[in-house]
C-alpha cells in the first residue's frame, strides 16, 4: 500500500483503527477478519522468526542455488506499514524463507511511522546499518540512490530476470526508481487517485455525478451547492469536498498541471512558482476553503477528531479524494449509511491530468544478504501465486500489469465499474506526478510546507504570496546556494 506523505493523510488509520472509530466493536472486526481470503491467515501479522533448524529444502524457481540452502543467517528489513498492510508482505516474506532458507531469522521492524521513517532510515544507512531491504517511495528514491545509499538493481535484473520484466511493469514507476540510468527499486505497486462521492448527497442536491469530462469549474460549483449549514448556526458543517492540501506536494500537483502550471522545468533548475498558471492553482484551491466555505481545513476536521477519510465514510463530505487503496475501507464502514460510488477527478483549461504514485523495495548498499534480499523481492513481486493475493489482500494495483483486476473492490460492493474507468482506465490515460528529483525530499519538508502551510490554516489568503516565497526558496535549493 501506498502511503501518502503528507497531513491530510497522515490521519488516515490502518482499517482496524478506522473501524474503531467508527465505533465498530471487537466482533465486528473478528468478523471482518474471518472474511479476509485463507491467505490473510491471523498468525501471518505476526513478527516472523527463524523457521526450525534443520528442515528439509529444495532450490525453487526462485532462488539462484548460489546461496547455500542451510545457511545460518540475519535478513533485515524495515518499513512504515502497520499490521493491516503487512499481512500479505509477512505471508510472501514467511513463505519463501521457509521454502528456501529454513535457518534465516527474520528481523522485521515494520510499522515505523512514516515522518520518522525518513529521518530514521537516512541515519541508519549513513552509519552502516546491516539493513538488508528497505521500504522505498517514489518521492524518496531519487535522495537515497544519489546519496549512496541504495544499490544498483540492474545486474540482478540482467542475471535472473524477473517474470515479464519491465515490460508488464507500470512505466510510471519503473522509471520512478531509476536514477541516472539506473533501477534503484523493484516497484510493488501503482496508486491513482480520483473522488469518492456520496450519491445522496449529489440526488439531494439534484445534480448529476462526476464524469470524466467535468472542469474544475463544474467541480467548484459543485462543491459550493452540496455544503450545508445543517443546524441553522450560520456555519458550514457538511462540506461538497476536499483536496489533498498539507504538505504532501504531489497530491496537489495534478490540479496544478491542469492549469497549465508546473513546480519547475523540465531540467529541475528553474522554479516555476512564480508562473501565472501556478499560482492560480493554488489560489483556486484555497478559495475552496476560505472564500467558498465549500471544502474543510485540517483543523475543523481536527476539532471534530477526524480526518477527511472518516468525515466522508460518517456524511459530512460530497466528493472526497482519496487513492484507489481507500474503496475497501470504505466498502467495509459506510454499509448502508449512504449510497456512494467513484468519479474521475476533473480536467482543466490545459488538460486533464490525474495523480499516480506507488512505492518500492529497495536494497541498501549496507545489506549483509543483497543475493537474498534480491530474490525475496523477486519472489514477492514477480510470482503469478502471490500477485493476486497482495492484490486481493492490499486493496491496491499490484506492479504488475497483468494482474490489475485483483486490486478492483469486489463486485458486491456495487462500485467496480465506475472505480475501474475512474481509478485504472483513466490513470492509465492521464497519471502524471512531479519531477522528482535527489532535492525532493528536502524541498517538500522545509520550503513547500513552509511556504503553504498559512495558506492551508487560512492565516493567508492570497496564494500568490505563498507562491512566491516558495519560488525564490526553491531557485535557491536548485542553485545549491
């Protein structure tokens, strides 16, 4: 699963926590659970542990016979899913090594919060840490290969091909792990985003659902006639939507495009902040919070202790945009609360742009078992017997193309078809993300968040200030001054 760095979802809880939430008890969740396919077995969350000694072997398809079977070892790894997400990485991770390296203990530290994710891991690496595979992310990749901290993976793709390598692969995010020529992460996944609309809402209202051919005008208008002041106090209480806003850069990026905007030119020297279509982007947004009232900030929400995820899920949001990972949450929680379904997210005067993302595994150039640590990954992410069940158990569009029908919600759930032309057929057309590049992750945390952050709290209203301090900030990261 993807995770999205920024605020807005960092309040997005693991589906266990947002049931609990929602006020779904214990019995509930166990029946959930016991829903799940026989692959997401409960014991599989558990941390794995060295398989027993001395068990019986054989060299499989997917090992290259140069690792002794018997060896003795440590194999590493870390990342910043939690328990819910993990259960069919720990299911892949258990099988091969009990199949293959019966006396490998496994040395799991997931679930890392995803703001010290990337502060701890960079420290680890730096020092030597023997980390022998790593969660990566499409926004990170570029930091971590040009500083030296990830290897190569090219000679292994070269020497023991992957199945359907590269071509079955999601091009966006092949090249997104690749720097300087090089591929510096096997891809597991591929995450468009679109809007999840609450179908009452928009009858009520008495206007017709999104389609792919929707402006942002038409949007706009559409968010403003679906708010409402429910109790009569004279303030918005049920908003007609949301916007990624808070300090994830590539949420936004999509409406920036359809503008006609950019971040910066194609060779990542200049900053285009300062370019009349940016700044409109950006100014279109905040007025959806402070001149229209039609769309809530982090803190209405906050004060309500929820994000924006469980303020659609209870009713309070029209059109919600989230990643394709979100429809089994929500397919589990609304129930019969409300008819919802899926909806392109809207084109504008340059064109219709849509977001894409998706993150990786890696092997860090400290790793005491890369061999293993590539075979692993290989195993997991190329094998026809578990692709369907990391598309069935994530919710999400494994990297592999092929297999995209796993990661659709299920038919009962009513919306497949409108989340397949929404999520797959129009990401596919239209996916596009910023040109990330070995200053990213450092431009986000520091000169992005800085510059918008009072556009996003309303202490500012004019998205051209924030634009230009973000501009020259920029010109000077890019500068190297």
């Amino acid at each position: 699963m993807i995770y999205r760095p920024n605020s807005l979802f960092q309040q997005r809880f693991n589906r266990r926590q947002f049931m609990q939430q929602l006020g779904l008890g214990a019995a509930s969740m166990a029946l959930l659970s016991a829903c799940q396919p026989p692959a997401a077995a409960p014991e599989a969350a558990a941390k794995p542990t060295a398989s027993a000694a001395g068990a019986a072997t054989t060299h499989s398809e997917w090992v290259t016979g140069k690792i002794p079977s018997d060896i003795t070892a440590t194999f590493s790894y870390t990342g910043w899913e939690g328990e819910e997400e993990m259960r069919k990485w720990l299911l892949h991770f258990n099988k091969f090594f009990s199949e293959n390296y019966p006396n490998v203990t496994q040395n799991a530290d997931w679930g890392v919060p995803w703001g010290e994710y990337w502060t701890k891991l960079p420290t680890q690496l730096a020092g030597g840490a023997p980390i022998d595979m790593c969660w990566m992310h499409d926004t990170r990749a570029k930091t971590f290969a040009s500083s030296g901290w990830l290897l190569p993976l090219d000679d292994y793709l070269a020497a023991f091909e992957p199945q359907g390598w590269p071509d079955k692969y999601y091009p966006s995010q092949v090249a997104a792990f690749q720097y300087q020529g090089k591929q510096y992460g096997f891809p597991y996944d591929w995450a468009p985003g679109g809007l999840y609309i609450n179908v009452n809402m928009f009858e009520e209202a008495g206007l017709d659902q999104p389609t792919e051919d929707w402006t942002m005008e038409q949007f706009q208008e559409a968010a403003i006639a679906l708010s409402k002041d429910t109790d009569g106090d004279g303030k918005i209480d049920v908003w007609g939507c949301d916007v990624p806003v808070g300090d994830w850069s590539g949420g936004v990026y999509w409406m920036v495009k359809n503008f006609g905007g950019d971040y910066w030119d194609e060779e990542v020297t200049t900053s285009k902040f300062d370019q009349p279509e940016t700044i409109a982007a950006f100014q279109w947004i905040a007025d959806l919070m402070w001149k229209h009232n039609a769309m809530p900030s982090a803190d209405m929400l906050g004060a309500m202790g929820m994000g924006t995820g469980l303020a659609f899920s209870s009713g309070l949001i029209g059109m919600h945009f989230a990643l394709n990972d979100e429809a089994f949450v929500y397919d589990e929680t609304i129930k019969d609360k409300f008819r919802w379904s899926v909806a392109p997210s809207p084109k504008g005067s340059a064109g219709r742009y849509q977001f894409v993302g998706g993150s990786a595994f890696s092997i860090p150039t400290s790793s005491t078992q890369p061999d293993m640590a590539y075979e692993l990954m290989r195993f997991t992410l190329s094998n026809p017997e578990t692709l369907p069940i990391s598309g069935q158990m994530g919710s999400q569009f494994v990297s592999n193309m092929d297999y995209y029908e796993y990661g659709l919600p299920s038919p009962e759930s009513g919306v497949r078809d409108a989340f397949k032309h929404a999520m797959y057929d129009l990401g596919r057309r239209d996916g596009t993300f910023p040109n990330y590049h070995p200053k990213y992750l450092e431009w986000e945390s520091t000169i992005f968040t800085t510059a918008f952050g009072p556009l996003w709290t309303g202490e500012q209203r004019d998205a051209s200030v924030a634009c230009m301090q973000c501009h020259e900030a920029t010109n000077k990261l890019l500068a190297g001054a």
